[in-house]
C-alpha cells in the first residue's frame, strides 16, 4: 500500500500558486524542438529526461505541499479518487454492520453489499478500461508498422505505474497541457 493524493480535498488554488512561480524558473530545452534526430541514434534522450524529470519534481514538491494524502493501492495503477472514495464507504459501512453483530438480514445488510458490489464492479471497469486503452495504442501502432512508436508505448506500459500515476491524478483543467507538453516530448 502507498498513499494516494486526494485532489478533490487539496488546495488547487496553492498547488497552481506554487507550480506557476516553480516551473516558470525552469530552463526550457528550446533546442530540443528544432533538434533533429540521426537515423539510428537519438542523442537528446538525456536532456529530454533532464527536463522532464524537472517538471515532474515540481509537480511532486507542489503536490506535497497543497494535496492531502491519503492510504491507496499502489499496485493498481488506474487507482483513483472516485475508487479511493467507493472503497471508504464500503469499510465504513462494513464497520457500521459488524458494530450491530453482523445482521445477515435487513437494510443494513443490504447497505453493506450494495456499497461492496458497487466497489468491486468499479475496480474491475477501471481495470478494464485501463488496459484497453493502453492496449489500444499498442495495436494501432503495430497496424500502422510504426515499430518506434510500438516500441516506446510497450516500455511506456511496463512503467505505466509511475507514469500513469501522473495522468490519472492530474486535476481537471491547467494542468493538461502541462502533461501533454511532457508526453508531446516524449512520445
Ligand atoms: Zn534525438
């Protein structure tokens, strides 16, 4: 387990505050845009990473400093506020049924499945969801032959986890291209 950040309960307004003044101090790589690769061999991926692991590093401290954490899955990549929320109502209505002496009858423990299914049937769509959409992407470059793309999406699915951590959490709104501007240079 691994703490998850809760966006609908941070400080948006401190997390763009901190972001704006932090990324604006961020050299920007302009000569990788008019770069060009070799045929074989890139030799801008060093920078590339440089400056993307900057980004990211601001958008950590920012988090840290505005967004509440709060106890998550770590192993479930797709791992989201509405699934953290669906998973606290089921415990709190599990502890509220097992407080009464676990009654197999009554509203109660219709309450309690219903909060438990309701859970599980979001976990699984997410899950599904999720590896569609990666997978998706993964057959759309094969039918187009596009090996380079092919490839780096395959490694982009081994490392989801950390990666995808960043999409599913970003918050609605300005920060979007700010990860597409990331994901531009990278894919
Ligand atoms: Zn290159």
């Amino acid at each position: 387990m691994s703490n998850v950040l809760r966006w609908d309960k941070g400080d948006l307004a401190l997390y763009y505050q901190i972001t704006v003044q932090l990324l604006q101090q961020v050299p920007v790589p302009y000569d990788l845009l008019l770069a060009k690769c070799d045929d074989h061999i890139c030799t801008h991926e060093e920078d590339i990473n440089c400056f993307y692991n900057e980004l990211v590093n601001v958008m950590k401290y920012a988090a840290k400093c505005a967004i509440q954490l709060v106890r998550g899955d770590n192993s479930k990549p797709y791992w989201n506020v509405v699934l953290q929320q669906l998973k606290e109502d089921s415990i709190q209505a599990h502890l509220v049924w097992a407080a009464i002496g676990k009654p197999r009858q009554g509203w109660l423990n219709r309450f309690r499945l219903h909060c438990k299914y309701k859970y599980k049937i979001a976990i699984k769509n997410a899950a599904l969801a999720f590896e569609w959409d990666v997978d998706d992407e993964l057959s759309e470059h094969y039918l187009r032959k596009d090996m380079d793309q092919l490839w780096k999406k395959m490694v982009f699915k081994k490392e989801y986890r950390t990666i995808a951590c960043w999409t599913v959490y970003w918050p609605a709104g300005y920060c979007k291209p700010i990860s597409r501007g990331i994901f531009g240079l990278l894919f």
